[in-house]
C-alpha cells in the first residue's frame, strides 16, 4: 500500500500542473453560474399557495407592488401644486422598463374633487384612498407602483429598483418600500454574504492556521483547498445548469468545514511522522496512508448525509442537498491533487508546521478527560441527559419567524422604510382576494362585494385596510345621487364610470377586474388587502385563515344560489400576495426538514457502518453528533429566539459538521486497537491525537465563520452563530460522549 502513495507523490508535479488547469477552467466555467431570484421557487411546485400565486397573476397580470413615498405637506393644497407633483413623479416612474402601472390621485378623474375642499366626492376618495395613496393628514405621498409581471419583461427586478430609489431619494423623505424590495434586498445580501464567506473566511482561517502552526506553507494549502474545491463546484453546477439560491450561501460554510478539517489532520499527522525521524516525502506518504481511508468515507457521509435533502419538494433546497454533495466530493480530489506538490515545493525548506502552543498542556488536559469519564460514567451520563431533556422542552417552544423585516438589521434602508409607512401611514404588507365575478358588472354585485368587504373588516382587525373597484364605484353613485343625478339609473352611471376609469387608467381597471385567458368568460373581482408587514407569525396566519374563512363562506352561498351550470362551480376563490407567501416561508422550508434529518442519519449510520465494518460502532458515532443539533436547537427555543431562514435547515446541515471527527476518531481507535495497545490506552491515544486536531480545526473554523456577523442580513448572522455553536456543540460530544459511550459499549470492564 505504501508504494502507491509513493507513486502519488512522485506525480506531485503533472497533478499539480492539472490541478491548476482544470481550476482556470472551472473559474471561467464558474461565471456562468447565475442566482435564482425568485421567491416562489422556495415553495414545492405543488404546494397550494403556490398554485393561488400563478392563477391570480395569471389572471391579473401579477400582483408585485412597490410603495414609494415622499412627504408633501401640501399635497391637497387647492391650487393643484401638490398634485402636480405627484404627476411628474407618477410620469417619472412610468417611464421605467418594468412598471406596468402606478395608482395616483393626480388623474383627471379624481384631481378636481380631491382639492376642492367643498367637494363631499373628494372627501369620501380622500378617505377611501387614505392608505393607499396618503396618510390620513395628506402630508405624506404614497405610490403603489405595479410592476411588470417577471415573464414580460427582461428588466432585472434589483437595477428597477436601484433605478426607483434614485427617483424617491431626491424627494422629501423619500424612500420605498414592499415585498418585492425586501426580496431583492435579501437577495443581494445573501450573495454578498457567499462572496464574502468564500474569501474572508479563508483568510480568518489561514490567519488562525498560521497563528497555531506558525507556517505559510500550510496556510496557503488550506486556502487553496478550500478555494479550489469551491470553484470546482461551481463550474460543476454551472455545467448541470443549476442555480445557486437564498439558502446556497452555506455552501461554502460546508465545503470550507471540510476542507480545513482534513488539512488540520494531515499538518497534525505530517507533524508527528516528521518528528519521528521520517524525511518529507516519507512523512507525506505515511500521513496519507493513515488518512486517506478516514477522509474518503468522512467526505462520503457527507456527500449521503446532504443527499438527504433530495426528499424535499422546495427546488432550491433540493438543488442545494445535491450542491453541498457535489461540494463534500470533491474535497478529496482537491487535496489529493494538490497537497502533495504544495507540500514538497522546495522542501526542505520551511516544510515543518511548528508544534502548537500549550501542546503539552492540551494533551494533558485531553488525557485527563479520558480519565474523568473512565472514572465516573453515570454521572457524567446524568448530566448529559439531564441537559438533552431540557433542551427537548426547549424545542416545543419554538417560534417561526413571519416577519421577513426581521431578517434585516434596523440600520437597513427597507427596515427603515417599513418602520416609517407602518408608523405613518399603514400596513405595508400588500396582499388580495379574488372572486369570481360576472361577465357585467351590475349594482347588485357590487353590493355583494362591498358586504363581503364589510365582513372582512369587521372579523378581521388585523387588516390595515380593505379596497376594491366596488368601493370606487359606490363611492361614484353615491356622488351623483348628490349632484342630483340619482333619475339615472345605476347601470348607467357605473357605465359612465367604468368607461371614464378604462380612458384614464386602463392597466388599474384590468388589474381590478379581468377575465381569465385561460376560461374565456370567467370573469375576476379582486379586493386589495393591507396588513402590518411587522407582526408575529400566529397574529399573520390567523389573519389568513379569517380570511380563508370568509370569502370560502362567501363562495359556498354563491354556490348554493347559482344554477347547477354557473361559472363559480369549478373556480374557487383566491387568497394571494407576497405577503401571504412570505408568512409561509419558513414554514416551507423546514416542511421536510425533520424527514431529511431523518434520513440523513440513516444514510449517515449505513454508511459508516461499511466504514467501520460495525453498526454498534457507527450508531456510537451518530449519537454525539445528533445530540447538540438538538440541544442548540432546544436551547433556541428556551431563549424565546424565532427559526428564520437561517436556522431553518440548521438540523440537516449541522449533521456533516461534526461527523467528520467522529469517523477519524473510530478509526484512530481502532488503528490503534490494531497495532496492539490495550482498549484504555487506545482511547487516551486517539483522544489525544484526534482530540487536538478536532480542537484546532473548530476554533479556526468559529473564528472563520464570525466574519458573518458583520452581515445586513439577519438570517446569516443566525446561520454563522448556530455553526459555531453546533461545533462546539460536536467537538464536545466528540471528546466527551463518544468516549463516554467507548467506555460504556466497547471497553466495558476492561477499562476499569
């Protein structure tokens, strides 16, 4: 065996050489990689939410909208000035690529009431727009800006919004705010989060290596590994055609635990052969014929354990189990690849990593927790149990994370926007209801909707505000009858005002009411809705649910009453909007997550049971890596803190970040059960050995992973402190329970 990895490191130079090739290659490769921006894709394609969201925009030509407000505290002044604003900013927006439309007072339709200060027809719009187009006092400007639907335009949703910023930052106070902007603000920080893990962290590590260490060599070899596999798999990926999404940003969290993992190892081994009187060549040959075993099946477990996530049904958490594979595969190749000619370029010279300080302490204090849990199993055993039940209390109190403001920090642009609309001027969480309605609009319907709106505001005090096309048109009737027009009759004034609103403001008429292309004669009523982005999940979903509730009973009655061949059998209503998809969310992606958890350990334990050609020594060694997923997770709940999607998939990751160690240190154990110690000392030798590289590996990889928390977005901060916190989480279970439970399932008595 050992001449095939002296053969190995004579090819150092022509693997080396590929190396470098085939990494130019996947560089160029990689730019081909693109981000998917979309936030209905982190839903199953099936899931009914899903289903409503494509119907409805299908039927209404989308329902993104983006509120741009200034302040004007002249904005009803009735010499228009206000107003006149408000239509050069209105001319302004329209003019972008990717707005399809922007509902205004400025119209000719409805300027002259709303500055007539006599006018009762301008009072009753003013306070049936107030909201929607302006605070209650009129000295704040609100635009909904309707957006083009993604599929009929080729304009970059983030450049339509930097281009609508720029409009509103030259305004008083302006700022803008919705849905779609706190997407692509996600987003964008989201990639710039990956950018900055791949590189920063690297760098944080290497420092660490090299501060450990003391040796350049062996930092850059750390960094190339890491940097070398990313790429790698992004040209891979790039050439599958996948995309990377919000929840790819772990990636290279997965791929750099790995990498540094298994060069912290070989600096570690390398070392001990080094100092056994071994040249370097020789070091390297035997270094790799103790690791390569333990590095190919810890990067297979990972591979299986991620694959795990192939059972979902949300597309970029499916993508992203077959990424993180792809990623833990090719570790290996890169350090087979690589390290040999890395180690020996003008070796002798400066081939040596230093012995780490306190060393001799660290391996004392190792040694001594051997002892400890050989002396006193039980307790040390009640008190883990004892911390995993309260941990498991701790998980029932979990809490989902609803408010998709939160996933900012404060000092952000779009949480700023929120706090002042919803302060000053409403909700800002935009959704609707559509109903299926006649081919005519008649009067009759239209008191039937206003009733059914009633209804909704009266059970449903969550809802800022209630809008539609019926309250316009009542609003319009009403107005005539006190102009002394009431003789007509009310198809005819709707007529007349239904032709006035198609004149001026065709786009918001068919946004309002339209037919489905789909079902020629099927005919749509849509009911705008505003709720308070910034609430707690039970106090979002209850909302839904009332909302559910009422226009289904609304639906039932029209069924009841209709003929047995009348359109609204086969067309139930809908409940739409990003703010009914973003209150779902997180609940999508942890839908499967428990199950994928589940297999994970499954494929996990299958797997290094052929490592360790043992399932009592495989099920010992899933045991400490399970145990402080739950125990943070546990322990989140008990901190009243909230799952985001940082935290969401936590459970199905974290399961590669510890397992890695615990298959070194089987095999370590056996190894050394192998070359003749006794059972006890096998133990204190591994636990040693394996123990510092375990130590080194995770406090480098904790102080990589914390240059996240200078990130915008919150859901990376929790993702980068719940690594950190599962790892350690890991190397305690990998230096004190998996020994414990050697002691108590393999050595037995033979150890007292």
């Amino acid at each position: 065996m050992k001449s095939l990895f002296e053969k190995w490191i004579a090819l150092r130079w022509p693997l080396l050489l590929v190396g470098i090739m085939l990494t130019v290659g996947a560089v160029f490769l990689g730019h081909d990689l693109s981000f998917d921006r979309s936030i209905e894709n982190m839903f199953a394609a099936d899931d009914p939410l899903i289903e409503s969201h494509k119907r409805f925009n299908r039927i209404f030509g989308g329902n993104e909208v983006i509120m741009g407000v200034y302040q004007d505290p002249e904005l009803f002044n009735a010499d228009g000035s206000g107003l006149d604003r408000v239509h050069e900013v209105r001319l302004q927006i329209e003019k972008l690529d990717g707005i399809r439309e922007v509902l205004s007072l400025d119209r000719e339709l409805t300027r002259d009431f709303v500055i007539d200060p006599d006018s009762d027809a301008g009072d009753q719009l003013k306070r049936l727009f107030a909201g929607y187009t302006h605070n209650d006092e009129g000295t704040i400007v609100a635009l909904p800006i309707q957006l083009t639907p993604k599929d009929e335009t080729e304009v970059d949703r983030a450049e339509l919004i930097r281009k609508l910023r720029a409009i509103f930052a030259e305004l008083p106070g302006g700022m803008v705010t919705g849905e779609p902007v706190m997407v692509v603000d996600g987003f964008q920080y989201v990639e710039e989060d990956g950018a900055r893990l791949g590189w920063a962290t690297s760098i944080l590590l290497a420092c660490v290596i090299l501060l450990v260490f003391r040796s350049l060599r062996w930092m850059v070899i750390a960094i190339v590994v890491v940097q070398v596999t990313l790429q790698w798999t992004h040209a891979a990926l790039a050439l599958s055609g996948m995309q990377l999404s919000m929840v790819s940003s772990m990636l290279t969290a997965i791929v750099t635990v790995i990498g540094v993992a298994t060069v912290v190892h070989y600096i570690l081994r390398f070392r001990e052969c080094r100092d056994a009187g071994q040249e370097p060549k020789e070091a390297l040959a035997s270094a790799s014929q103790y690791l390569l075993a333990p590095v190919f099946w810890a990067c297979a477990t990972d591979a299986v354990g991620f694959s795990a996530l192939l059972i979902t049904n949300v597309g970029p958490v499916h993508d992203f189990g077959i990424m993180m594979a792809v990623g833990a595969i090719l570790v290996l190749p890169a350090v087979l690849v690589f390290l040999p000619g890395l180690v020996l370029l003008g070796s002798p010279f400066a081939v040596d990593p230093a012995k780490p300080w306190g060393d001799e302490k660290l391996g004392n204090g190792l040694s001594r927790t051997v002892d400890s849990i050989v002396k006193r199993p039980v307790l040390i055993s009640a008190i883990i149990l004892a911390a995993f039940a309260i941990s498991m209390w701790g998980g029932t109190r979990l809490k989902v994370e609803s408010d998709f403001t939160k996933n900012f920090r404060d000092t952000t642009p779009i949480v700023q926007a929120y706090a002042f609309v919803e302060d000053r001027l409403g909700g800002a969480g935009v959704w609707d209801v559509a109903v299926p309605a006649p081919n005519h609009l008649t009067w009759e319907y239209i008191q039937e909707i206003r009733a059914l709106e009633n209804k909704l505001r009266e059970e449903v005090p969550e809802l800022e505000k209630v809008l539609s096309l019926a309250d316009v048109i009542s609003a319009m009737i009403e107005s005539s009858d006190k102009k002394g027009l009431s003789f007509m009759p009310k198809f005819a004034l709707m007529n007349i005002g239904m032709k006035s609103l198609r004149s001026q403001m065709p786009e918001t008429l068919d946004s309002l009411y339209s037919e489905d292309e789909q079902n020629p004669d099927q005919y749509w009523f849509r009911i705008m809705l505003l709720s308070k982005e910034r609430q707690d999940a039970e106090t979002k979903k209850k909302a839904i649910d009332a909302v559910h509730r009422i226009v289904e009973e609304y639906h039932q009655k029209k069924l009841a009453a209709a003929e047995p061949d009348a359109k609204y059998e086969n067309h139930p209503p809908i409940v739409s909007g990003f703010f009914v998809l973003l209150t779902h969310l997180i609940d999508s992606l942890i839908r499967d997550q428990w199950r994928s958890f589940g297999l994970a350990i499954v494929g996990i334990g299958l797997t290094m049971s052929l490592a360790f050609r043992s399932l009592k020594l495989a099920l010992l060694a899933l045991i400490p890596n399970i145990l402080p997923i739950l125990m943070v997770t546990g322990a989140f709940g008990l901190l009243g803190y909230h799952i985001n999607m940082g935290a969401a998939m936590i459970a199905a990751v974290s399961m590669g970040l510890g397992v890695d160690a615990s298959i070194h240190y089987i095999y370590g154990f056996q190894r050394s059960l192998a070359a003749g110690n006794a059972p006890s000392a096998a133990l204190v030798e591994v636990q040693q050995s394996v123990g510092k590289a375990v130590i080194f590996a995770t406090f480098a990889l904790i102080a990589g992973f914390s240059i996240l928390c200078v990130s915008d977005f919150v859901p990376t901060i929790y993702f980068g402190v719940l690594v950190g916190l599962t790892m350690l989480g890991a190397l305690a279970g990998n230096l004190i329970i998996l020994p414990l439970l050697i002691k108590l399932f393999v050595l037995g008595k033979d150890s007292a």
